[in-house]
C-alpha cells in the first residue's frame, strides 16, 4: 500500500473507477485523482492528475459513488451534483454529454 499524499483533512470516505478515485474529507470536500479522459476529475478539463486535487464548487458534501468514468456526489439540501462520462445519461442532467466540471442532476 501507497500512503495517499496531498489532503487538507482525513478522508471520511473513497470510491473508484475504471482509472480514477475520490475521496470525501471531513471537511466536507472532495477530492479526485486519475485518469481524466471524461472530466471524471471534476476540475474543468480532461487532463490527468496524479495528486489528489479539489474538485471546485462541491461544498457540503455527504457522501459520493463512482461509475466507471463519472462520480456523483450527494451534498447538504439534498441536492446531487455528478460530472464526468455521460454517454448513457448516467449524470442525471437530462444531456447525454461528457461534463468535466459537476453539474447538478435532475434528482
């Protein structure tokens, strides 16, 4: 085992991908490494990253789950946001598109 490096507060909670993972800290943010060929980072482009980077504008967070290249992540109000491949529908936001910064689902 690798010791994950580059967290501002312990992680709460992980899921994976195809060639990605997430965390959620206790700080209520989220974290994504990976692979990045759909946006499945959920930073704003489709460039891979190799240290955990903070996905922008995801405050509040729960909890989260991960597809094979998409992560949806429930935060405070009840409200899901998702981002990444979406060529079945899979974010929920009524658009067949690719999404590489989280857009709010129709949940």
């Amino acid at each position: 085992p690798t010791k994950v490096h580059g967290f501002p507060a312990q992680a709460q909670s992980i899921c994976a991908g195809q060639s990605h993972s997430a965390s959620l800290l206790t700080d209520e943010t989220v974290w994504c490494w990976g692979r990045n060929t759909y946006g499945q980072l959920g930073n704003g482009n489709t460039q891979s990253q190799y240290v955990p980077i903070q996905v922008p504008n995801i405050r509040s967070a729960i909890s989260i789950s991960s597809g094979l290249d998409h992560i949806l992540a429930r935060v405070a109000g009840r409200l899901v946001w998702g981002w990444g491949k979406n060529s079945e529908g899979q974010l929920g936001d009524g658009t067949w598109q690719d999404k590489s910064s989280p857009v709010l689902t129709g949940f």
